[in-house]
C-alpha cells in the first residue's frame, strides 16, 4: 500500500495553485477548446472540480467515518455546474477557496485517530475504503490537470506538423 496522508495533502494542496499558474490570463480561446462531441473544455473541468469539491470529497469521507456501511452515500450530480456564471479568474478563486475548506477540514480530521480501512457504501461502487476514497481524490486532481492540458495541446494538433511524431500528448 502506497498511500500516505501528508504525500497526498501534497498534491491536493497545490492543485489550485497549479492550475491558476497554467490557466490565469489566457485567452477564451484557450478556455473553450475540447476534444470533441460529448467532451468538457478546459472552464467546465474547473467547474466539476468546484461542484466536487463542494460535494464530493469531505461529505463522502464524513460519511464513511461517521455512518458505515449503515446508508449508502448520496450521490452527486457529475454534470451540476456552479449556478452562477463567473470569470475563469473567479472559478480559479472559488475552487482555491474551497480546497482550502476542506484541507482545514482534513488536517483537523488527522490530528486525531482515524481509520482509514473504514468502509462505506458508494451508490454504484458497493464497499468503498476511506483510503480509497482519499487515494482517488488525489487522483483524481492529478487526471484533471492531465486532460486540461491535453485539451489545451489538441488545439494545435494539426499545426505541429510532422512534429507530431515527437508529441505523445497529441497520440490517440
């Protein structure tokens, strides 16, 4: 078992900072592009992360540790988008805002004991770990980054030429 807490907290703690220093300041361009039918551009990544960050990770691991396997958790709208329409700046800021909340919330967590082999029950996954469950917030930070930047260099993929060849971020 690779997961560590603290190394985890490492990366969820610079999530926000990443992706503000990747994304502040460019053009709409840049914000709206996708991979094609069906896909989410660059401002709708920023959006789930916020929705999730809202609704997803804390509820979910306060719901494990305090309820069990007693209920299933609730479930979450994947596509839920904040209501209000805002700048990237302001998502950027919102989402910083809200990864702060819950690192707070975490790190007052861990200064006590807590099991992270406790089990809950996910609406479609069954038994799921809080280990597992922190182990995928992380992960899932780290696929999102990946994807905003794969969708950011797909916008030039037919510009690149036959450097392509050289650009495993271009390869199907």
């Amino acid at each position: 078992m690779n997961f560590n807490i603290r190394e985890a907290m490492e990366i969820l703690e610079r999530t926000p900072h990443t992706l503000t220093s990747l994304l502040s300041g460019l053009s709409e361009s840049w914000l709206h592009v996708n991979e094609g039918e069906g896909t989410w551009t660059v401002s709708e990544v920023i959006d789930h992360l916020i929705v999730l960050e809202f609704d997803s990770w804390m509820p979910r691991l306060g719901f494990i540790l305090e309820m069990g396997e007693a209920e299933t958790f609730p479930a979450f709208e994947l596509y839920a988008w904040p209501s209000e329409p805002m700048t990237l700046e302001q998502r950027l800021q919102e989402f910083r805002r809200l990864r702060e909340e819950s690192l707070a919330k975490l790190r007052l967590l861990f200064e006590g004991e807590v099991d992270l082999e406790k089990t809950g029950l996910h609406p479609r996954l069954g038994v799921v770990k809080a280990r597992e469950l922190l182990s995928t917030w992380t992960v899932h930070d780290l696929t999102h980054i990946t994807q905003i930047t794969r969708v950011m260099a797909k916008r030039y993929q037919t510009d690149v030429g036959p450097w392509i060849a050289y650009l495993s971020i271009l390869k199907k």
